[in-house]
C-alpha cells in the first residue's frame, strides 16, 4: 500500500472565495481587514507552492486572524499540519471549519485525508463520499475516494470513481496508480502494466513514488519501462 498516499492538492488549486460580509456598505475597518486577509491568504498559497510549509502556515493563521471566519484558510492550514503529521492540530482547525461551513466539501475532504492518516478508512469513506456529493466533479475528491475504496477492497466501486477522476482530471497521476494496483491484485497484468507505464508519463523523475512504480512494471513487463517518457519531457502545461 505503499503507493497510494493522500492527494492533497497536487492537481486542484484551492480557489480563493472570501465572501465580503456586508458588500458595498461594510465598515471601511471591517473592509480593510478582509482585504488584509485575502492578501496573507494570497501569499500562503504562494509560499505553499515553493514548499514552504511553516511561512505558508504563518500567512494562513495571519488571515484567519484577520477574518475569523476564513474557512478556506483553515482548510489550508489543516492540510499543512497533516502535511507535517500533527493530526490533532489539523484536525482542530478542521472541527472549527465544519462549524463555520458544514456543506463546505473541501472542509470534508480534508477530514477524509486526516482520517486515513489515522488508519480509519471508513470514517474516511465517510468524508470522503460526503466530499463527492457536496461536489462531484472534484478530480481530487473523487481520486482519494477511490483510492479509500480500494483499500477497503471495494475494487469495482474503486474503479469507477477512479475513471471519472482521471476524466475530469486527464494529467493528474494518482487515479492512474491506483488503477494499476487496482488490475496487479487482479492478476491483469497486461493492464496493470499499461496503468503503470501511464503513470510514469504523467510524473517527473523527482516523484516520490516512481522508483516504486518503476519496480511494479519491471516485473510485470520488462520491456515496457524502455518506451516510458517522464512527464517534465512531454507534458509542459500539468496543473499544479
């Protein structure tokens, strides 16, 4: 199991949706504020892109700060912790989220992602399907919620959400892999083969998981690794 971990963001980008309460006749304090928010907001998101995981912590907790009710950085924030391995502190900013936005899906989402750091797959299963139907057509949704699937063992409800994320999602790998592991525990290796070589055209060489990958498809068809090209030489424009 080595292979599938949480996808936490790799091919979504957290959209930036401040609701500015009050519209055009808020306090100009209050107004100031959330504009001051959105901007530290903005450059969490900026820092976490460069992997700066506590600068970007310490710009989410700024706008929080700033907008008490800032959900989306709570999310964020949460993801960071999770990140780093401190599930109690994500998982306190993610109560306080759910309070705030209970039909927010990213909020359930992102408990789905700290419970299966936890080894609670169906509370995972659980946050995870109620991610999917506050919003279905999120790739990273439905590409965790199948990954949870398989881990369960549900391989043919896995399969059909994992196919509809890579639909929405085609450049993202993670439903690809978990495809392929899908097919290797049922002994199509034929598939399982073509599944790992899609995979590693779709990732650059630095990913954490090609070695891996690269093992898999070498026992299944030593041939194939040779026409495999990493994705940093074929794919210019991949979401990030």
């Amino acid at each position: 199991m080595a292979l599938v971990a949480p996808w936490i963001g790799r091919c979504a980008v957290l959209v930036l949706a401040l609701l500015l309460a009050g519209g055009a006749g808020a306090d100009p304090a209050t107004l100031e504020s959330y504009e001051r928010s959105a901007a530290a907001f903005a450059d969490g998101l900026a820092l976490a892109e460069r992997g700066l995981d506590e600068e970007a912590s310490q710009s989410y907790q700024e706008a929080i700060t700033l907008d008490a009710g800032f959900v989306e950085a709570m999310v964020n924030l949460a993801r960071i912790r999770l990140h780093q391995g401190d599930l109690e502190r994500a998982r306190e900013w993610l109560d306080r989220a759910l309070r705030l936005a209970p039909a927010y899906p990213l909020v359930h989402a992102a408990r789905g992602l700290e419970a299966r750091e936890r080894g609670d797959l169906q509370e995972a299963l659980r946050a995870f399907s109620r991610a999917r139907t506050l919003d279905p057509r999120n790739a990273e949704v439905l590409a965790n919620l199948g990954a949870t699937l398989f881990e369960l063992g549900l391989d043919e409800d896995a399969r059909f959400v994992l196919e509809e994320a890579r639909r929405r999602a085609p450049v993202c790998p993670e439903p690809v892999l978990t495809l392929a592991l899908i097919w290797e525990r049922r002994g199509d290796r034929g598939r399982a083969a073509f599944y790992y070589g899609q995979f590693l055209s779709l990732v650059g060489t630095d990913d954490p998981a090609r070695a891996s990958a690269e093992a898999h498809l070498l026992q299944l068809d030593p041939t194939s690794l040779k026409s495999v090209t990493p994705a940093s030489e074929t794919v210019s424009d991949r979401l990030e």
